[in-house]
C-alpha cells in the first residue's frame, strides 16, 4: 500500500505531490513540459498510459482511452461514461509501480467542440483518484492541450490547474 506520499519522496520532486494533491488531474501545455513531466514520473516508477486524442469527437476520444488502458472497446458509435466510470474506478494497480499515470494529448479540439463531455472525463479521473488514494493505490490524468488559454469547473471537488511549473506564477 502506497497512497501516502513520504517526506522523501516530496523532498525529491514536489512537483510530482503537487498534481495528485491538487486533485489528480493537472493541465500540461507544452510538449517539452509534459515530456519533462512523463520522464520524472517514470524515474519515480509510475506506470504511464499515453493516449493521442486524434480527433475532436467524444465517441473517438473515448475508444483511445478504453484502448490505452486495455479496457474493452465499448459500444459502437456512443460513448457510456457510466461504463468508463466503472472501468477506471476497477484500475488494476501493479504492486511493483508508484501508481498510474494517464496522458491525454492535444485536448484542445475536444475542449472546443465537447467541453462537457471533457469535463466528465476529467470528473470521472479525479473521484476515481480520490477513491484509489483511500487504497493506497495512485491515479493521475494529464490533460495536454496546446491551447493556453484552456481552462476546466471544478472536478472532483477541485478545478484542474496548470503544473505549478507552467503557471500563472511560475518564472517562465
């Protein structure tokens, strides 16, 4: 059992708390940030599922998701938020990694054309989260959007930020 972060581990990279403390969902805007970001997650031994968003519609976003993560592929042409729900809240959490790390890429068109549907997602990540951490078991999700100006309501009980090394306060 893992949930719990240790004082060493936050002494090492805080920026790594930072994300799951602010609710487990986190904005990523550069390629290079996030790149940075994957390869210190995986230097702390987080298993990490990359997912491309190739398209701007819910039904495909959806798919990518179910195929990164090895879940079945789900009905055809509808999405079922109520089945990704059960299927990320049934994550298998390998005992021999930190935790779980999802990276959705190139959000931004999906944002645009669907923002409540990302919302859900991104909703359905953070109780997912909430749930796990209370196994000892970790869960993120990185939203990557190219688009700066993209912002998130409140999921899970707090509003997805960008990584405090990307923020509105961060020395850019």
């Amino acid at each position: 059992m893992m949930a719990h972060f240790f004082q060493s581990e936050i002494d090492r990279n805080i920026y790594i708390w930072q994300m799951f403390r602010d609710g487990g969902v986190a904005l990523v805007h550069s390629e290079s940030m996030l790149q940075k970001i994957i390869n210190e997650l995986h230097s702390e031994n987080y298993l990490i599922h990359d997912c491309e968003v190739t398209s701007e519609d819910s039904v495909s976003f959806e798919k990518s998701i179910r195929a990164t993560l090895g879940f079945p592929s789900g009905q055809k042409d509808q999405t079922n938020l109520d089945a990704l729900n059960d299927l990320v809240g049934d994550l298998v959490f390998p005992k021999d990694r930190a935790g779980i790390v999802v990276v959705t890429r190139h959000i931004q068109k999906l944002h645009e054309k669907e923002p409540g549907y990302l919302h859900q997602v991104a909703d359905i990540f953070a109780n997912a989260a909430r749930y796990h951490m209370c196994l000892g078991q970790r869960l993120l999700l990185l939203l990557q959007s190219d688009d700066s100006e993209i912002q998130f309501d409140v999921v899970g009980g707090f509003r997805p930020h960008w990584t405090i090394r990307e923020g509105p306060f961060s020395k850019k």
